[in-house]
C-alpha cells in the first residue's frame, strides 16, 4: 500500500470502564464490576490507530486543564502521533466517558466532552499547516459539528480527501455531504444520516441514498457481519473475520484509522475494506479503547493465518 500523510481531528477522552455481567437497567445496581481506565475518544483512537497501523499521522485534538493532558500527549508521541496541534484548555477537563461493558461484550456509552468542546473553527482557522501535503483528514462527531464542516471545506478545497465517520450519529447537512470522500458508518448511524430505517430498505439501498447526496464512497459497518462498500464503481460486501468477543469498544475507530491508512494513497476498494476489518477484529478480542488497538505487523499476521 501506499502510504500518504493522514490528519486526524478529533476528540480525546479518558475511559472509566466498568466490565460488569449484563448492561444494568434503569434503577439497577450490578455488582462485582471490574474496572478499566484507560485512554479512548474516537479522535483519539482512530489516531492511534492509523499510527499502530502504519500511517503518519498528526493529532489535532483538545485536552484539559488537568494532569492528563501531558500524560495523553506522551501517550500521542510514544505512539508516533505528531502533537505539534494540540489545544490545552484553561478552563475544562479532559474528555470522559463512562463505559460499560457486559460479559457478552456489548457496551453503552456517555459522554462528557469536556475540552473536546474548544475545538473550534477558531482554533482550527490557526491549524492550516498541518494540511499542507496531507493525503487524507479523518473526522469524527464528539467535536462541534461546525468545526468538521470548517475542516471538511478547507480540505475539500486544498485536495485533502476527507474521511468522515458521524459518531455518535449526528445530522449531517446538504454542503457537508458533498465534501465527504469518504463516510462510514454503522447501521444505527447509517439510518440515521440517510434518514432511511432498515424496515424500509436493505443495506444497499441506504448506501445508495448517501452517494446520491454527493457522498464519494459509502462503508456500512456491520459488526459479525462484515461491512458493505458503495462506490459509483463498485458495490459489494466483505465477510467479517470472525474471533471470539471480549470488548468492541474502539473498534469502529479501529476500522476507521485502518481504512484511512489504506486508503491514504489510493481509491478505496474492498481490499482495504478487509484491512480495516481484520484491523477491527483483532481489536475486539482485547479489553480497552486504545489497548486493544493492533500493530500492522499483528494484523497482516493475522490475515495471513486466516
Ligand atoms: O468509540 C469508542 C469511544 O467512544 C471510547 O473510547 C469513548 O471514549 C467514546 O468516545
């Protein structure tokens, strides 16, 4: 493959994870939860992800007035991030979000953003730099939706393929579709964007609504069941690996940092769809957001056992 510079701008956050028996009901206390803390936020996974995975990358992202932005930002470098445009906040923390997950590996999620919130079209408006000869932008929802429409437009305009994944899902507007390259999505996002329920539609209906708002490629991840790509020139399903579950927390990130490394240089196509989703699955099998995220030396071991 190769490779060209990616730009990841989105947001960091601290993971308090309770791995618990089942997700508890309105009113529940489940006891005897086994607690994580670890290093999450969708910007900051499909990051390390891209990183681990082969790509260059730099981080645009926005950290708190606490000891965790210098810890996160060690954590970047270790990684082989680029840091050069990372925000400190003086008045917010850093990211949290509360996790459960459930023996059978599911999870639910809330979030506070914290210093994801100050990362504005202000700030970005001093960040232009890190565009110059960049490949590609990947974009998330957990920063402010007129940041990513601010981004999307500058890099549309300056040649910089843009890789748009809405989590959490969110309303994407007429102009933002059309600079989106690339959009991936799950089903619950995909509905919600093409404002398509699955009850009236199959996949591939869906995918199709979303280039006809001017989207360039459409990738509908569906967990066990693989992902689905659509393009003006092909269309067609890739077949998930299939592993045994502990955690899917980060996984979708996994899959976006990975499609985004494969893709950097090249026009999407199913054989990075199958990167991405060898990526994915091996991140499910362990605990953690960040943690669990694979090397490119253990994913293409992996795909060549399989
Ligand atoms: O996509 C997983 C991520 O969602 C977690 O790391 C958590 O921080 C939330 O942002």
């Amino acid at each position: 493959m190769e490779q060209g510079r990616i730009v990841v701008v989105g947001s960091s956050n601290i993971d308090m994870v309770a791995r618990v028996h089942h997700l508890p009901l309105p009113g529940e206390t489940v006891g005897n939860a086994h607690f994580l803390q670890a290093f999450g936020g969708k910007g900051a996974n499909q990051a390390v992800a891209a990183s681990r995975l082969g790509g260059t990358v730099a981080f645009v992202t926005s950290l708190g007035n606490d000891l965790f932005a210098k810890v996160l930002t060690d954590h970047f470098k270790e990684n082989g991030i680029s840091v050069d445009y990372i925000r400190l906040s003086e008045k917010n923390p850093t990211g949290t979000a509360l996790i459960y997950v459930s023996d059978s590996a599911e999870n639910c999620i809330a979030v506070s953003p914290g210093a994801n919130g100050e990362l504005t079209p202000d700030y970005l408006e001093t960040c232009k730099a890190v565009f110059d000869g960049a490949s590609v932008v990947v974009m998330q929802a957990e920063i402010p939706y007129q940041t990513i429409a601010f981004v999307a437009a500058y890099a549309h305009a300056n040649g910089v393929k843009v890789l748009f994944n809405p989590a959490p899902a969110c309303h994407i507007d007429d102009d933002l579709f059309q600079k989106i390259d690339i959009l991936v999505v799950n089903e619950t996002e995909a509905q919600y964007v093409s404002g398509v329920s699955l009850s009236n539609g199959e996949i591939p209906f869906i995918a199709q609504k979303l280039l006809d708002k001017g989207v360039k490629a459409v990738v509908i991840t569906l967990g066990v069941r693989g992902a689905y790509l659509a393009t003006s020139r092909e269309s067609g399903w890739v077949p998930s690996y299939k592993v045994s579950a502990v955690d899917t927390t980060g996984a979708g990130d996994t899959f976006c940092g990975a499609l985004a490394v494969a893709c950097s240089k090249e026009e999407l196509s199913q054989d990075h769809l199958r990167f991405a989703c060898a990526a994915a699955a091996l991140s499910v099998t362990k605990e953690g957001a960040q943690p669990s995220i694979p090397t490119r030396d253990e994913v293409l071991a992996f795909m060549k056992n399989r």
